[in-house]
C-alpha cells in the first residue's frame, strides 16, 4: 500500500491507518528529516524479526534507532544524563541527529538481545513525529539504502514500493527524501563524539 501523506499538514486519518498497520505487527517505510527508514512498533518482537531478515541481520547485532516524537519518551530507554547533555538535546532536537546513549534495563528486554547501547532519534518532519505521537511508544527504525554505488539512500517514494510492496505493509509518500542521513553523536563517555559526519552540525548548540 502506497499512501500520500503531505508533511506540511499530516492527515489524522492516514496516520492513524499508518498506525493500526504498526499495531498488527506490520512494517512502514516512512520519511524523516533526512532519508527514507524502514520501521515497525518497537514493542512487536515478530515485526523487529521480520525487519532483520529484510537487512539480513541478526536482531543482537542490530543497530537500529528509536525514533521518539519528543524528549519524553527517551528516559524510559537510556540511564541519566547530565544537565549539559540534556540541554544540548533540547536545542537539537527535533532534527537530523543519532544520539547514542547507554541503554538502561528496558532496551534488551525490547528487542531481545544484551545491547548496552542505543541510538535515539526525534526527526524533524511532522509525519514521522505524528505516527509515534498516535502509536504512544517509539518506533524502531533503519535507514532504506540503494542498490545504486552512487546514490546511497532511496530518495524516490514511488521506486521504493516498487521496490518494497511485497515486504512491507506500507509506504508511506511523504515526498522526495534526503541522500544524506543523520549525523551519529556518542555520548555514552559523557562527551559528544561524532562517528558519523551527516546532515546536521551539532556545533551550532553549544
């Protein structure tokens, strides 16, 4: 299923399709801020299963972000952060960052695995912040890659179901997507150390 969904003003009724999909366990590929991501309900053990076997991954060793539609639902999944961390995240946040934290008890119960880390994202696009804000709980995410050496992610939405429609549940076409994906802050030492040059600079908020 392909559906349109204009991100200047989501439609209520398409999100909550979207979300009944990620209910049942389906799978979305969705836009954010920066490149197109596969996704599903972040409490759906079989969806994150189904999602691994698409990456051809094992679910222990999978990297995926959760994407948040604010700051509110990040410290049921990371320990304490400091004064100055946090401050940083309200600046950046919503936009194109991975933020890499220590993962607290929640996490491996989530996906089934002894992951001491995880990736946290709250892009900025409406239609992706909508979905998780109507679901009630994160999504988990991994980014679509292109077949093309040159081009590294999908941008086109249309190409995408052509290339996706018997594996996932929906997509969703939210318009062009961006080439360049997030830029990938650790900050499990405390600091901010960037192990992915992307979209946007963290250096603007401090």
């Amino acid at each position: 299923m392909l559906i349109k969904i204009y991100p200047e003003n989501p439609n209520p009724k398409a999100i909550e399709q979207i979300v009944e999909i990620l209910k049942k366990g389906g799978l979305i590929i969705y836009p954010t801020d920066t490149v197109y991501g596969l996704g599903c309900d972040i409490t759906n053990q079989k969806a994150i299963e189904k999602i691994c076997r698409i990456r051809g991954i094992k679910p222990e060793k999978a990297n995926f972000s959760f994407i948040c539609s604010d700051l509110r639902h990040i410290s049921d999944f990371i320990k304490p952060i400091d004064t100055v961390t946090f401050r940083v995240l309200k600046k950046a946040l919503p936009g194109p960052f991975t933020f890499i934290f220590n993962a607290n008890n929640n996490v491996p119960k989530l996906l089934s695995s002894n992951k001491k880390t995880v990736g946290i994202r709250v892009p900025d696009n409406d239609i992706a912040r909508a979905i998780v804000a109507e679901l009630g709980n994160p999504i988990i995410s991994t980014s679509i890659k292109d077949d093309d050496e040159l081009i590294e992610y999908s941008t086109d939405p249309e190409l995408i179901y052509e290339k996706y429609q018997e594996q996932v549940d929906a997509v969703i076409d939210g318009g062009y997507g961006d080439n360049e994906a997030s830029t990938v802050i650790d900050c499990t030492s405390g600091d901010f150390e960037i192990i992915r040059e992307g979209k946007g600079n963290i250096e603007d908020f401090f």
